[in-house]
C-alpha cells in the first residue's frame, strides 16, 4: 500500500493510498480519515459507498463528513467505484463499465476479468486496512449515494451481522426495475434475472434479508427519483417486511453533494449511535 497524500484536517488526518488489488487486477485507490485518538485505541468504521461517475475523491472533497467524524471518533474509508486502467474495458455511457462497477462481482466477458467491486468491498479491502489502520472491525457501518446507496443497501443486506447500521442518501433501491439497473446487470451478469436478486435491495429483502434499521434521505426535486431510484419501492420492501426504517423525503434537495453534504452529519451522528453499543 503506498500514501498518495495526508492532509490533516479537523483533528484527524485524510489519506489517499493505492494499492495493487488481486480482486480486480488492476491498481485501487482509496481514501481514509483518522480522527485523533487515544493510543491503542481503535476506531469504529464507517465505509461510504460513492454514485455513478465518482471516484474516491468525490466525497472526500466534498461530503463535509470530517467535522462529525472527528467529533464522534469514527474513521471514514471511501473506495474508488470501479476498476481502472488501460487494460479494464469501458463503454462509452456514464452509466456503465468505468466510473460503474455497481458493486457487483461480474460474470459476462469482458468484464469478469476486472469488474469484481463486490469480492473488493467485501473482502479485500477490509482485510487491507485492518492491517495498516487502528479499526475496530466489529463496529462497521456502511452509508452510500445513489449506485452508492444501492451498493451500502445490498452490501449489509448480504453479510448479516457485519454492519451495525446502514443508510443511503437516494439510493438505487431496486436496480431490476430501473434503466440503470437493467444495462449494468444485464451486462455485468448476463440475461438472467434470477443472478440479478444479489444486486437488488428490494429483491434481497423480499427473499429474507434484513437489516437491524436503516435511515435513507432522497431529495424530492432530484431527477432522478421516478426513473432511476424509486425511493416508495423501498418503503413498501422495508413496510412488509417489519424492517423499522426512517426514509426521508427532503424538500428541495436534489441528487448532488449539495444534498448529500446538507445530511452527512446527521448521518455520521446516525451510525455514532449504533456504533457505540
């Protein structure tokens, strides 16, 4: 792993690193935030999950998460959203291959040889920073934006018992009913829907998972709400199933990180609850 650059900001320092990653077989750059602590202390984590067309330097620019972490004690881990290089295929949309990896294990030519952004969140890179930062792996939470959202949602849902909390700022609660959802899995995975579920919060709730509880902010003037994020799609999922969820429509707000900025303490405050127990 080598250090990129290390800013210190709002008693804590903000990290860049790249590291050479076996899951995707190309070079993965992250950034992490320490808050100051106490010698031999370790951190609770929170991991943020980033949207369509970012890279880890999206929401370490813009997030204004640093103030709340510091002041709770959590560290803040943010990965790139796909794989990178002249070797990883692309397509020309924003919507897929670079920038688009949707958090998914690939298994359709060309993208299965790089495009494993599941087996990386999951178990690469919390295996990396164990090893270099002072975290306390049994308190987890995990938060994202948009495909983002969609990959913090389905991440947890996957792996019960790893993350004490969950939430999402407008997340992509159902990618099987969405355009988004329909072009990445079906390229990434292939025509059956039935491989789909894995990827589809919605999906994975109606066949069993569940989540402890989960808070979602989704601004109501984004344009994306109707097409892409469905946002009532998740409240009837989580109504049904008796998951207690505070799903939040904001007035106002769009997509952007002027919207995901305006929520971030409240969510990092949100997770500080969960996380101390």
């Amino acid at each position: 792993m080598e250090q990129i650059s290390a800013n210190r900001s709002h008693g804590g320092t903000q990290g860049v690193y790249t590291h050479q990653s076996e899951a995707t077989g190309t070079a993965m750059t992250f950034s992490v935030f320490v808050p100051d602590h106490a010698p031999e202390a370790k951190l609770p984590v929170l991991w943020y999950l980033s949207g369509l067309t970012c890279t880890h330097a999206n929401v370490t620019e813009k997030g204004e998460f640093r103030e709340a972490c510091a002041r709770h004690g959590i560290a803040f881990i943010a990965p790139d959203t796909s794989p990178r290089g002249d070797d990883v295929p692309d397509d020309e949309g924003y919507d897929f291959g670079k920038g688009a990896g949707f958090y998914v294990d690939a298994t359709a030519a060309p993208w299965s040889t790089h495009f494993k952004m599941r087996s990386y969140i999951e178990q690469e890179l919390p295996e990396l920073v164990a090893s270099h930062f002072p975290l306390d792996m049994e308190r987890q939470g995990i938060t994202g934006h948009s495909m983002g959202g969609h990959g913090a949602l389905t991440t947890s849902l996957r792996n019960p018992g790893r993350f004490r909390s969950a939430s999402a700022f407008a997340p992509i609660v159902s990618p099987l009913n969405c355009p988004w959802g329909a072009k990445a899995l079906s390229g990434y995975l292939g025509p059956d829907k039935a491989a789909w579920r894995a990827y589809d919060a919605c999906a994975l709730i109606e066949d069993g998972a569940r989540l402890p509880d989960l808070l979602v902010d989704q601004g109501d003037a984004d344009n994306f709400l109707h097409e892409q994020l469905k946002t009532g799609l998740l409240v009837m999922a989580c109504r049904k199933a008796g998951i207690p969820a505070t799903i939040r429509m904001q007035p106002g707000y769009d997509h952007s990180y002027y919207f995901i900025s305006s929520f971030m303490a409240e969510h990092v405050a949100w997770h500080a609850e969960r996380l101390k127990r």
